[in-house]
C-alpha cells in the first residue's frame, strides 16, 4: 500500500518524488504544474494501465534503507536482496553555479552503483502523458531512448544497455550505470561523466548554500532540511514558489478533500519567504518579490488573485482527472484549482508584509525602493477597501462567505507595515495616512471580532465561530501576548480545537463535513502561542511530538492523524515546514547560552 514515506529531489526547475524501493511515483514536466510523466503515486504499479513510473527494480529484494546526503537534497536509497547482493540508487537534479548563473536544468540523474554481492537489477522507465492517459511511445539511439507522444518530448541518456532499458531484461549490475533523464537535447560528454560532475557540483552548491544559513543552536539538522525543502518549492525561473508538488493527496481517508497545490498562493509564498528570511537566505525573498511585483503590474485595479500558476497565469482551471484512480484509490484526482476565482482579502496583506523587509535589510540589493513602496500602496488601497467585505478566507470554503477575521487583520498588517515603510522613507504625509487607516481597520476588527459572551476573539466578524488563525494575531502584531483578550483567545482555542497534542484549523462542518484529521501548521501556530504566553516546557514537548511524527527522511504532509499520526494531504506541505522553522526558532538556546 502507497504511503508518504517518500523522498523530495529538485533544483527549482523540476522535482520528483521516490519511494523506498527507488522508484519515482511523482515528476510533472516542463516544470512543477505541468503534465504526470511519472504519476503511481496516484496509480500504483500493475493493471491495466501499468506506466508512469520510473524504477530501478532489484530481484529478491529483502530490505531496504534510504537517507539525503547530509546538507543536501541528494538521496541515497540502498537496496537489498535475500542472496547478499546490495544496490545504491543517488538521485538529484543538478544545480550548481555556471558562468555566473545558477543551472538548474529539467533533468533528473540516477545512479545506481552495485555495493556488495551479485545484484540483478530491472530497469523500468515507462513515462506517461496526458494526465496519466497515454503511454509514451519510444524511439532509439546509441546511447539514449527518446521518450515521445507527449511534450516535451524526453531523452533518456545512459551507459546503460539501450537494449536492457527498452525490453526491461534483467541484468547483474557489475559496477555502476548512470541514467540521465531530461529534454530531447544531446548530452556534452559521456553518461558517467557528465553524471559524477553534476553530483559534485551539485553536493557543493548545497553546502554552500547551508552554509550561509543562520540557524538556531537546537535541532539543527531539521531545520537545515525544512530549508532546504522549501528551498524545492521556490522556482528558480520566475521566483513563484508552490504549496507542495502534488496534487490530489486526500486530507484523510474518507477521500473526497482533494486539491492541486502545485501552484503559487501568495499567502503560502509569504510565509516561505519570511521563514527564510529569518535563517538568512534572502535571495528566495527577492525573487518572490519579483514575482509579485508583475502581478502587481498586470492587475486590474489592484486586485490579486489568492492563487497563480508559476509562470504568473491566472487561469487554473480545474477539472478532475478519471484515468488516475487516486492516492490509495481514494480520488477525485484534481488538475487545476478554482480557488484563483476565489476572494480571499487576506493577499494584500500578505503581499506587503512579503516586501516589507525589502525596505528595511541592508543586505539586499532593492532597499529603500520608493518606486516600490508606491506599487505596494495600491494593495493597501485595495486591503482597507475590502477589510470587512465577506471571503472565502485562508481556508478557502467553497460554500459560504463571511467577513474573516484573519483577512481582516492580514488587510490592518498591510497598511501596518505601509505607515512603517513611509517612516522609514521619510514620507511624512504617507506615514500619517496609512497610521490612520490602520488604526481605523483596528477598532473596526477590535469591536466585530471580540466576542465578549464568549471571552475571545472569533474567527468572523458578529460570529462564535473559532479558527486556529486566530493564533497568528500576535505573531503579525496585532495585539500583545499580554493583551487579556490574546490570552483568553489561545484558551478559547485550546478548548474547542485541541485534541491531544494537535490543533485542528476548525471543527465547524464545511463544504464536505467536518474535518477528519488536525492541519499540521496549526498545531505549530499554537507551540508558538504558548512560547509567547511564556509556557516553554509545554510547548518544548508538543514540538518534539510534532518532530516525532515526520517521515523518516524529516518531511511533513499537511494534515495528520490525531490517533494513529499518519499523515496525509499533498506532500510535502510549504506550511509545515515553515512551522518547523520558524517554532525551533522561537524554542531553541541562543547560541550564547548554549555553552
């Protein structure tokens, strides 16, 4: 039966999942939401439509061990069988600095070198097009297999036996075979070589980048891999930056709760880059910023939409997809998201406090841009317009419309950090607007989101409902954590939405009942609640439960099982692996106390 315990490869151009046998169940080209060339995680291996995956099979495997190369997202996956043969399978995709420019091509490389014994291994490459629906037809050369009746069309270079490759015959691995697949381009230099300078150049880079990540002193290396995993979802070539890679991961297993996440929320490409950002890797903040700022430019009015593909287009939409069963059988399988049609206010407070740091790191090359600061205001225009218009909210329901107050308080952060940004620019007379505003947002949201009966905020305007986005209303600065009513808020939560050591987002019936299973950033949300309450201990050991709870290689889905901690929803999850970050920052020793 398929699980999660898989492993991320990428370059932010292409990306892959692999199972623990080394197969790759998941790899859309020509980039993250584009067409399943490899999609068994969403149709297992066998029956009548046996193709879309890519697998070194070792006969009579008995075991099997997998792990990243350390400061990495190189993985080494071992086999073995029952006769002491043994096979290790590294998997990447390249990327390195060339002449200057980060080179990030859609290939992914497979090297699969004989440890130890006599191994007979079986080469399996069968790539699918259209959704899963059609079978790639093949053509041949001396050393590659052209894989075409799809676009892109693909090439597979190796050193492998082209004949072995195309029958899918057994071999004994004797030593070690590379299998370079990307575009229908030739390869400069033979399979092997180009194979090994690509995983050295490749293992530098990575360490490199680690290197100039600031950390904190406790639980280093999972924070090291949370970064390096958002660091995945980032696209090189147009800075957008996607919820997950997949698509149609159920929320749990009663099925039914299935999205594309392969795709660009402002309010998730936020949050990745602020987490970031806090470790020192600046360089994802700008390119999102980028990325924004030609939405921006091509917007009518100022409106944003909550959801962009990563090329910036705006029409996503969605349709379900019959010839890939699902996750486990347990479908719909979505292609596309009608939530870019949605109204979600809380964007433009996300947009600009994505930019704010901009105008306040000196480290960054576009500081103190006022040409900017003007673009930003008319998203503030926008968020005081529409504060306390109903939405959809960031949980994006599909059924009803209220006045949210995480979007409004998102729209109060906006013109927030707008007052702040004039300050800094000297623009007195901006400073002075924008301070009004946000002021006026803030009694409005103050008198409609308080809940006196109930002793708490509440998650829409004039309602008794309850949201774990409530938490956040001190983290974005709304109230202090000493503010009575932040207080009384996380107990309010803590009563009605905690079960065990986990947090749902809410427990009201939505568009399909009520929610199974806890949505993982939010039990994060409320570890750093508790840190801001001054409650350490107990939040030291809901984050060490959370950890507990990973997949073997350190990676988190979206939601989790509160009885069983199985984890489920599109994999592997931005927002939760944000939580990590940002909660181990809040937790951890300085390094002064450390010693």
């Amino acid at each position: 039966m398929r699980t999660l315990e898989l492993g991320l490869i990428g370059n932010g151009g292409v990306t892959a999942l692999i199972d623990e046998r080394g197969e790759i169940v998941w790899h859309c080209v020509p980039g993250i939401d584009g067409d399943a060339t490899f999609c068994s995680l969403l149709r297992e291996r066998g029956g009548a439509a046996d193709f879309g995956y890519f697998a070194i099979d070792l006969l009579d495997v008995a075991h099997t061990e997998q792990a990243y190369l350390e400061n990495t997202p190189i993985l080494r996956t071992r086999l073995f069988d029952r006769h002491g043969g043994a096979i290790e399978i590294t998997d990447f995709a390249p990327r390195f600095l060339h002449y200057g420019r980060t080179f990030c091509p859609t290939m992914l490389v497979r090297q699969v070198r004989r440890i130890q014994g006599v191994p007979r291994i079986r080469i399996v490459v069968r790539p699918a097009a259209g959704a899963g629906e059609v079978r790639r037809g093949i053509t041949t050369g001396s050393h590659h297999v052209r894989y075409v009746d799809g676009l892109p069309v693909l090439r597979l270079t190796t050193d492998a036996s082209i004949s072995a490759v195309v029958e899918e015959r057994t071999f004994v691995l004797e030593e070690c075979v590379t299998l370079l697949l990307g575009p229908d381009e030739s390869v400069q230099g033979s399979a092997r070589d180009v194979g090994d300078q690509f995983a050295r150049e490749t293992s530098a880079y990575w360490h490199e980048w680690v290197r100039s990540l600031a950390i904190p002193f406790e639980w280093q290396a999972d924070v090291i891999r949370a970064a390096i995993t958002l660091q995945l979802n980032a696209v090189e070539d147009t800075g957008a930056i996607v919820a997950a890679v997949t698509t149609s991961i159920p929320e749990s297993g009663a099925g039914g709760r299935t999205w594309d996440y392969r795709y660009c929320w402002l309010r998730d490409g936020y949050m990745v880059v602020n987490a970031l950002n806090r470790l020192g890797a600046t360089r994802t903040m700008e390119r999102f910023l980028g990325y924004v700022v030609n939405l921006i430019a091509n917007s009518r009015d100022g409106a944003l939409q909550p959801v962009y593909g990563i090329s910036g287009r705006e029409h996503l939409d969605e349709h379900i997809v019959t010839s890939l069963p699902g996750y486990r059988g347990l479908g719909p399988v979505r292609f596309g998201n009608d939530a870019y049609g949605q109204v979600q206010h809380d964007v433009y407070g996300a947009a600009i406090l994505a930019a704010t740091h901009v105008f306040f790191d000196r480290r960054l090359v576009r500081a103190h841009d006022a040409t900017l600061f003007t673009r930003l205001e008319a998203l503030g225009a926008r968020a005081a317009e529409v504060f306390d218009r109903p939405d959809a909210g960031l949980w994006e329901l599909r059924g009803r419309a209220l006045v949210h107050t995480h979007s409004a308080v998102m729209c109060w952060a906006g013109c927030d950090r707008l007052a702040r940004i004039a300050a800094h620019l000297g623009l007195e007379a901006r400073e002075v607007h924008w301070r009004e505003t946000a002021d006026r947002l803030h009694r409005v949201i103050c008198d409609r989101a308080w809940n006196a009966s109930k002793n708490t905020f509440v998650s829409a305007f004039d309602s008794e409902l309850i949201d774990a986005s409530l938490l956040l209303m001190e983290e974005v600065g709304f109230v202090k954590a000493a503010d009575p009513r932040f207080v009384a808020t996380v107990a309010a939560v803590e009563r009605t939405l905690r079960r065990g050591d986990f947090v749902f987002r809410y427990l009201d019936a939505d568009d399909f009942g009520v929610p199974d299973n806890a949505f993982v950033i939010c039990t994060f949300w409320y570890i750093n609640a508790l840190v801001a309450l001054g409650r350490r201990d107990e939040a030291r050991r809901l984050f060490d439960n959370l950890l507990s709870c990973r997949t073997s290689l350190g990676l988190l889905a979206e939601h989790i099982s509160v009885e069983s901690h199985e984890q489920w929803g599109n994999f592997v999850q931005t927002y939760s692996m944000v939580g990590l970050i940002n909660s181990a920052i809040r937790l951890s020793k300085r390094w002064d106390e450390a010693f």
